[in-house]
C-alpha cells in the first residue's frame, strides 16, 4: 500500500534532519503564497501519491557540546557557550527550580518534586563547572548539586528563536492555508490503525492541513471508535460516545435530516466543543449529499484584509448559543462564544459558528445588533464564494477527519431510497489527546531512526 512506501521514504528525512525545530507540515496542497507563514527554511518532506507533501518530524538529531561555563553574579544568570560559537543564558531561580535530581524531580512521573515553598527565588550559586562527561554542574549556597545535561539545556535556551522553536515543536502551530483547489491528503485506514510512521504521518496532516481522509475501511458501525482508540479514547458528549448521521423522524438536530447543512463548526454550544471529528461513510444516498468544507483560519485572516472592522467585531462581540433535546440523556446547552477567538497575539484559534444553533437570545447592546450581522453576513459569504469551498462525496468504507476548531463543514441535501438510506457514523476527540498521540509516536519513530 502507498502509505507502507510513505513511512520508508518519511526515514531518511528524519536521518537527514538536524534542526531543532519541530517543521512538519503538509504544503504541496496549498497554493505558493497561501500559507500561513512562510514555509520553515528546514521543512524536509515527502510525496505522497505524486501530489499531496507530508513534511517529515524534523527532530533535532544533532548534538550539542557546551565550550564553556560561567555564573554572571550581577545579572543571576549562568551563561554558556556552546562549541558551535553560539551562546545562552540561563536564569538561577529557573536553574533551581528545575534541578533534575532525585530529591528535587521524580524521574518516573516527570514532575517537579521541589515545592514552590522551599525555592529559593533569590538563589545565587557557589561554582559552576563543566563535567568529565560534558554536562553542566552547579552547586548551591547550601551545597546541592544540580546536574543538567547539555541538549536539555539547549532545547530550553531563552532566546525568542529557541522559545519559538520548541513552541511549534510542541504544539505545532503553523497552519497551511487552503482554498478550492486543495487536494485533499489521503491514507489508508488500516496502515494508519497498525503502522506508527502512517499514523503520525496522518495526525502531522491532520494538524497543519486540517483535513484528511482515510480511505478502505469497512463500510459497518464500530470503525471511528476503533480509529479513535488508535489515539486514546473518544469525547462523549450529548449525543452519545458516537452517533449515527441518517434521516430521523422527530430529528433533534439538523444534521438528522436530508436537507441541506450550511457550513458550520459542531457544538459551539458547549464552552468547549471537540477539536477533532470522524465521520465514516457506511451507507451514500441516491442523489445528492455531497459533503463541502472550508478553512475558517485562513478565510478569518482574508476577511481581517477584506474588512477588518468585521473581524473586529467577530473577534470582540460574545454571541449565544443553544442546543436542547433527548439522545445520549436529556440537554439544555448555553454558552457565549466569539465567532472567531483570537490569542494574545492575534492568531486565530478557534471558529464558533452553527447556523442552526446560534440562539435567539443575543446578549448585545442595541447599537451593536447590526453591525454584529453585518459582520457575520461578511464572514459567510466570504466562507461560501466557490472559490474558497472544497466540495467531495464520501463512499461507503471512507473516512474523513478534520479540525472541528478550525474547519466548517456542510453538506447538500439529499435523496434516499428505503433500500439504500444514507448513513454516516461520527465521533469526536479534543485536541489534547491527539496532539498527545503526536508526540508520542514522533518520540517512537525517532528512536526507531
């Protein structure tokens, strides 16, 4: 299968890589120009079928050797010199707070042991010297000794480069943006189940991309549950541990009908929805039913270009949202929720958009009414031009997983026959458990290196 020649060829871009910055990504999908940032001048990728990139885990092979050491008394901070003429400075209050010793840090867990209570947050040092074996000693005004081993160092250096670099090594947060043209990334459901380089290769794209499909899974209920398992455990909401998407009599949501779904995020009624959804194909309608997504990152960053004074207000501006009924137990949803949330530094981070569940109740002072529909009026159509929306019809035995937090997804309505009703089966999972399953088995595929 492709996905077995995409772990061999993800290897050598993983031998090969010596940065330490964590650069994967997926970006022969994205037009030149659209990505979020410029593509990281370390970036080392793959191809996939001919098409799509899947950037390899560039994880810092290299070693680094310390040159030499001193303690800065005035300013509290060890400096030290590394063989490659570079240099870093380390504060001694974060120094002893992060002492890797038994006493201070319990290796099993990884957890601080030291209690904030008995650090010394005006600690000087008494020496500081390089070890037979190149690690870095310092003793105490008490006489501890803490041992910090060079790469450890390195990897927490506080210059903005290095902060930055073990930020997107962590978190990976470069996103590559993408519009009607994307191809969308592709793998084979049962490689992804058993094959670690398939799988971390699958959660790489499905990070920076926001999308792919899994393709040859059986076409019977029960397979995003097993996928989900591949990653940890399922997010159990109102609507079950997984929940069956058909034509329903007295449906109590509209995803539960054959009409058509505007593009929409799920769950924006919950303070935290889901970051990351499943839907499986089991059964495709007769007619119609064809499934649409869009990039809501990048379609929030052009309508911030096309109108910033609508992206203000959907950033500023808290909106209800509601959802009530019977499936899983009975429910009464409320929550407030900017349509786009936006970090201390203007990233985007979230869409909160349901079309369906977006309450009547509307929090906001009278002068704000319009300008607030305005802006939304803004931000839909912009998310419907053709140009922006990617539109694919599932088969049965297909998988698509996608970015709840990011993506908007809808569909068109739909004609079934009594012998053929269309039925999707979904789940859902949170960011932290996937993200968790990414480093874990960039961790494994490493060491197999």
């Amino acid at each position: 299968m492709w996905m077995s020649t995409l772990s061999r060829l993800v290897l050598p871009a993983l031998q090969r890589s010596t940065s330490a910055r964590a650069c994967q990504a997926l970006r022969a999908c994205c037009k030149p120009g659209q990505a979020a940032d410029p593509l990281p001048s370390c970036l080392t990728s793959v191809q996939l079928r001919g098409q799509h990139t899947l950037g390899s885990a560039s994880l810092p092979l290299a070693r680094h050797s310390v040159r030499h050491v001193r303690a800065l008394d005035e300013e509290r901070l060890m400096e030290v010199e590394w063989e490659d003429g570079g240099h870093s400075l380390y504060p001694f209050t974060w120094l002893r707070d992060n002492c890797q010793c038994p006493l201070c840090t319990l290796e099993s867990a990884q957890a601080r042991k030291l209690l904030m209570t008995d650090l010394d947050i005006h600690t000087g040092v008494d020496a500081v010297e390089i070890t037979n074996d190149h690690k870095v000693s310092i003793v105490w005004p008490d006489q501890h000794t803490s041992v910090f081993d060079a790469e450890w160092l390195k990897k927490r250096c506080f210059s903005p480069a290095a902060r930055e670099a073990m930020k997107e090594e962590l978190f990976l947060n470069d996103r590559y943006y993408w519009d009607s043209k994307l191809r969308i990334p592709t793998a084979d459901y049962h490689e992804v189940l058993h094959d670690d380089k398939a799988a971390l290769a699958w959660l790489i794209a499905l990070r920076r991309v926001g999308i792919v499909y899994l393709k040859g899974a059986p076409a019977e209920q029960g397979q995003v549950a097993r996928l989900a398992e591949r990653i940890g455990y399922l997010r159990l909401t109102f609507y079950g541990h997984t929940w069956q998407v058909q034509d329903k009599y007295m449906a109590n949501n509209v995803a539960y009908t054959s009409g058509r779904l505007s593009l929409h995020t799920d769950y924006p009624a919950l303070h935290f929805a889901p970051g990351v959804q499943f839907l499986h194909c089991i059964n495709q309608a007769v007619g119609g039913g064809e499934s649409q997504v869009v990039d809501g990152f990048h379609m929030a960053k052009q309508l911030q270009r096309e109108d910033p004074e609508a992206f203000r207000t959907l950033t500023s501006l808290h909106v209800d949202f509601t959802d009530t009924g019977m499936d899983y137990c009975d429910f009464m949803l409320q929550s407030k929720k900017c349509i786009i949330d936006v970090d201390g530094e203007g990233r985007v981070t979230r869409i909160n958009y349901n079309n369906a569940t977006r309450d009547s109740v509307l929090d906001l002072p009278l002068h704000q009414v319009q300008p607030f529909y305005r802006a939304l009026k803004a931000y839909v159509d912009l998310m419907n031009r053709p140009e922006n929306v990617v539109t694919y019809r599932m088969e049965p035995g297909d998988i698509v997983t996608f970015d709840n937090w990011r993506l908007l997804h809808g569909r068109r309505s739909y004609i079934s026959r009594p012998d053929r009703l269309r039925h999707l089966e979904g789940a859902y999972l949170d960011w932290d458990e996937v993200m968790s399953r990414l480093r874990i088995l960039r961790s494994s595929v490493h060491d197999d290196v």
